[in-house]
C-alpha cells in the first residue's frame, strides 16, 4: 500500500452508528443522505450488529427498568468496537444517553466500569469545527441565501442533565450549518419548543395546535423551510401542515427538510430529480432554481 493510501486510511473518522427503526422505515431519506454525507466527506460509519429497538417512546412509559435494558445492549455492542457511536434520530440518541447516564450511575455505586464510548447525536458531530470546515470546503452549490430556520425539538439537547448539551436552549449547530452552504439562518425563539411528538396518533388536536404554531413563527421570521434532525418531527410537522391546510385554506405550508439532506444536496456533484420524491411537501419549486 502506498504510503498516502496508509495516511488516508489512518486519518478517516470512523464512528460505529446505530440507524434505529425509523432511519430503516419511514425515515429513509434521512438514512440515505446520512449515508451518502459520510460518503462524500469521508467518514466511515459501521453499523452496530444486530441491534434492537432502543423502546421510543413505548418503553420508558412502561417500564425504566426495560427502557435501560433496550437501549443498554446496543451500547454493550457499539463498546466492542472501541468507536464513538453516532446516532441520527433524536428519539434514539435521547434513550441510549439514558441508559448511558443509568448504567454508569450503576457502575459507580457497585464499583464497576462506566461505559467507554461517547455516544453522540449527529448535530454533536455537526458542531465540532473540523467537521464545519469540511463542510464549508466542499460546497458545489450553495444555498444562495434561502431563508430557513433550524428546529431541534424536545430530545437533541435538553435536559442538559441526559444530553450533556452545552446549549440547552438556544443551540447553534444547524444555524453555522446553514450559513455554511450559503444560506440565511433566521432567528426565532421556538427551535427546542415541542412538536406533540408521538401525540400525534391519539390527540392529534394537540399536535395541530402545536404543528400550526411552529409553522407560523417560522414563516413570521421570514423562513422559506424548517431544517430539523428528527424522524419524529419531520414527520409531525410535514403531515400535521397538510391537514392544516385542508382545514383553512389560508395555512402557511412550508417544507420540511433533514440538515443531511441539505448537505448532500449542497455537497454533491449529482443533482438527481428524486432528491426529494420522499417529501409530503415538495420542496421542488424552492430547490430547482438554485440547481438543487
């Protein structure tokens, strides 16, 4: 092997990842940009073998002792490799930070080894100043000042207790990257505010409530589209605006995009139509005029 192939292979960012259900099942299209992002920038994500259910939202509601349990075996198999563990959806990210907390609460009391891996959402990966600057290097085609605003929901960040976020409240990682690919981050003051989360099968007035109240603030701050990092939201807020919009006319509708759909999309040199088939609100009209 050549001795540049050996440096190359050598300084790759590898990390183990755990996909969870919804990246494998309605959430495809944030599995398939996340993989074609470590593509393009180069990082190599391993799957985790074998790996469970981490029991969103089902099982922290039934029972603590299982929620720990679900989501402890895929952490004791992510250990095994020896690698950071990066995890796209909130919902996931939140139960294995738990089980984190739980089982390292357990080895102090009984004398026994914390858990040896750092387990990292991916706008954790996002914020890191290296990772911004491979990023903002590779842009192929920038946003050209499309107005969004970055939404992060209940469970990336808070509480700061579970998550180890720095930036509970007000965190930034989504805004550095939309101005990274050359767009216009708009301040609201609603990015962690709820979207009803999984309310949304049996008090779906509580999540149109809450749905119709993001929405409008978003387009009062001047947003074209919401960038966000959670199945569960995307979903909310992308179904939620379409019946909304069959109940008054007069609903603001705007797309919902995943912050690695944007980054391929900038990043990419292929500019495929199907970019954006899997989307309840076709982003085509705003995306097509920037080449996207």
């Amino acid at each position: 092997m050549a001795p540049e192939e050996t440096k190359d292979k050598e300084t790759q960012e590898e990390y183990t990842y755990y996909p969870g259900c919804s990246l494998h099942g309605t959430a495809h299209e944030y599995e398939d940009s996340v993989q074609e992002v470590a593509r393009l920038l180069d990082i190599r994500l391993t799957e985790i073998p074998d790996w469970n259910c981490c029991g969103a939202s089902s099982a922290h509601m039934t029972d603590h002792r299982l929620a720990v349990d679900l989501a402890a075996r895929n952490l004791r198999i992510a250990e095994r490799s020896g690698k950071d563990l990066l995890i796209p959806c909130a919902a996931c990210f939140h139960r294995l930070k738990a089980a984190e907390k739980a089982l390292d609460a357990e080895a102090g009391q009984k004398g026994g080894d914390a858990t040896k891996i750092g387990v990292l959402h991916l706008s954790d990966w996002l914020r890191r100043p290296e990772s911004l600057k491979k990023i903002r290097d590779a842009v192929k085609t920038p946003l050209n000042g499309m107005r969004l605003v970055s939404y992060y929901g209940c469970l990336i960040t808070r509480p700061p207790s579970i998550t180890d976020s720095d930036e509970p409240e007000d965190p930034k990682s989504m805004d550095l990257l939309i101005r990274l690919l050359g767009g216009d981050a708009k301040r609201w003051s609603y990015k962690t505010e709820c979207c009803g989360g999984s309310l949304t099968l049996g008090r779906s007035d509580i999540t149109n409530t809450l749905v119709s109240r993001l929405v409008k603030e978003a387009v009062r701050a001047g947003a074209q589209g919401i960038l966000t990092m959670c199945p569960m939201c995307q979903a909310n807020l992308e179904s939620n605006q379409l019946e909304l919009k069959q109940q008054d006319s007069g609903h603001p509708v705007l797309p919902i995009f995943f912050a690695t759909e944007l980054i391929a999309a900038c990043i990419s040199e292929s500019k495929s139509a199907n970019r954006w088939k899997a989307h309840l609100v076709d982003p085509k009209g705003l995306m097509s005029p920037l080449g996207l």
